[in-house]
C-alpha cells in the first residue's frame, strides 16, 4: 500500500472555555497519543490571541496527528493521518472521544485512504 488512511474528525457545540485551555488540548492529544499506540517523533502548538483558538501538531513515526479549535463557533478539527493503520485506529471512537475531552454534542468523521491511484480516464482534447 502506497499512503495511508486519513481521519477528519469535526467536533461540533464544544465547550468553548475547553477549546482555549493549552493544557486540555495538550491533553486530549497526549490520550489519542496512548490509546492509539502512536509513536510521537515532535509536538508543537500555537494559541492566538482573539479569538483563542489553538493549533496543535503532534509528528508521529506513524505520520501526524493535528487539531485546529475554534472557541468562538464552538468547533474543533481533528486530522490524523496514518502510513501504518490498524484495526484500533479504524474501530476509534472519536466521538466519544470528543465528549469526554471537549464536550461536544455532535462530531462528522471522514475516513480517506490516501495515496492510491484511482483509473481515470482519458479525455482527448480536440486540436
């Protein structure tokens, strides 16, 4: 297999003070860390100032994991990216997950696999 899966995970009617708090970001990212057994290589985040998002990038062995939030519209955006899924990553329950750790009521999740080539056709481009 060439790529990998993708995950974007929309949490929707989050708690806006959780989406600005650096710690409980941190945190929710260190738990989809250990309960996926991802390998962390590097992690970084940046909070802005207004409104206080946060965005965070975790650099896994396995490829990435980031979140963008969003306290003002009370949403937040999850990406993993994954070269090597497995079973645990296709069976997470990422709205659970974003509950527990964001409260949110409501999340859409698209799963991609990535990397592989699709047929196309050809169209001739007359002269």
């Amino acid at each position: 297999m060439t790529g990998g899966t993708e995950w974007l995970i929309d949490a929707f009617d989050c708690a806006a003070a959780q989406l600005a708090n650096r710690a409980a970001i941190a945190g929710l990212l260190a738990d989809a860390v250990a309960q996926l057994h991802l390998t962390v290589v590097n992690q970084t985040d940046h909070q802005f100032p207004e409104p206080p998002g946060i965005t965070a990038m975790v650099l896994l062995a396995e490829s990435h994991l980031t979140i963008h939030t969003f306290p003002e519209a009370q949403v937040a955006t999850i990406n993993l990216y994954c070269c090597a899924p497995s079973a645990l990553h296709h069976n997470f329950d990422w709205s659970a997950f974003c509950a527990k750790h964001l409260g949110a009521r409501s999340t859409q999740i698209t799963v991609a696999e990535r990397g592989s080539r699709v047929a196309l056709e050809k169209a001739s481009v007359a002269s």
